[in-house]
C-alpha cells in the first residue's frame, strides 16, 4: 500500500505561503496537475536569475531538487526554449519563480 503523500497543489501552496511569510515572492508561472504534476522551481534572488530545480525522488524514498535546465548565464531565451520543450513532454508540470535569498535551499526545506 502507497503511503499518503501531499499533491502537487499543497506543495506550491505552503511554499507560497512560506515565502511571503519569510519576505520573499513565489509566483505560479505554469499551473501543473494537482495531483502529481512534476514541480520546477526557477530560483532567483533580488531579480537575479540562479539557476531552474526539479523536485525528484531520491532512493530513500524521499524527494531531493535536482539541478536541471541551461546554466542562468546562457541566458533568458536558453532558459524558455527548455521550459517550452518541457511542457511540450509533459504539460502537467507546475513552474514557480522563486525570488527569496537562498531560494533553492528554501525550497528543498519546503517542498523535499
């Protein structure tokens, strides 16, 4: 029997929540499915673009963020070219931005 687990929906939700608590900004870019949708999470701090993280399983059953995407420095129209080809594949993935300090280590608190 699958262990209870929160959707996908939940997981955006408290990390909104938490970032406006902690005085950051969380925006849904691409609303995924609610349930299961595969969750990026576009960091950036003070408008700086650092880098796009997936939420995935790691072998403890448990979920890690993973680095995924082109290297911020390549630029914006690197980075919409793979979000394009992603949602193209999968169009029930979810996409936040994610302006806070430290975003990636604040969203792997939240979301793994």
């Amino acid at each position: 029997m699958q262990a209870d687990r929160l959707t996908s929906a939940m997981l955006i939700g408290v990390l909104v929540r938490r970032a406006a608590a902690a005085g950051g900004f969380a925006t849904i870019l691409v609303k995924g499915d609610e349930i299961s949708g595969v969750i990026l999470v576009q960091a950036v701090e003070k408008g700086r673009e650092s880098g796009l993280f997936e939420r995935v399983p790691n072998l403890d059953g448990g979920y890690r963020l993973a680095r995924c995407g082109p290297d911020p420095a390549e630029g914006g129209e690197a980075l919409s070219q793979y979000i394009a080809r992603r949602r193209r594949s999968d169009p029930d993935l979810w996409i936040i931005e994610l302006d806070i300090a430290e975003a990636e280590r604040f969203a792997a608190e939240t979301i793994c």
